[in-house]
C-alpha cells in the first residue's frame, strides 16, 4: 500500500539580488514588463538578440 507524502512547500524568502541568469537586480537593471512581472534588461537584451540571430539564421535568404 503506498502511502502519498505530500511536502509541505516552505515559504523561503529569498532576496533576489541576481536573475536566474547571474545578473544583478538594480534599479538600472530592472525592468517591469507589460503584465507586470520583473525581468532583467540584460536577459531581455540577450533574448533579444538571440532571437534576432536565429531569424536571420532561418529568415529569408
Ligand atoms: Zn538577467
């Protein structure tokens, strides 16, 4: 007979100083998006540009 186990999930205040990507979160670096949520300039800019790499990649040619 299994028993299921469920995991209390604990409520870990973690001060975020970096995005997940390692840059740090300053008032320069932050950027709030049109639905509000937090994200990094530098993430921004870095997916940004590799998108624009795989569209000129896969664009016309
Ligand atoms: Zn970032």
């Amino acid at each position: 007979m299994r028993v299921k186990i469920y995991k209390k999930k604990r409520q870990v205040k973690v001060e975020r100083t970096h995005c997940r990507n390692g840059h740090p979160r300053n008032a320069d670096n932050a950027y709030v998006d049109s639905k509000g949520s937090q994200d990094c300039r530098e993430c921004r800019r870095e997916a940004d540009r590799r998108y624009k790499e795989r569209k000129r990649q896969t664009g016309t040619s």
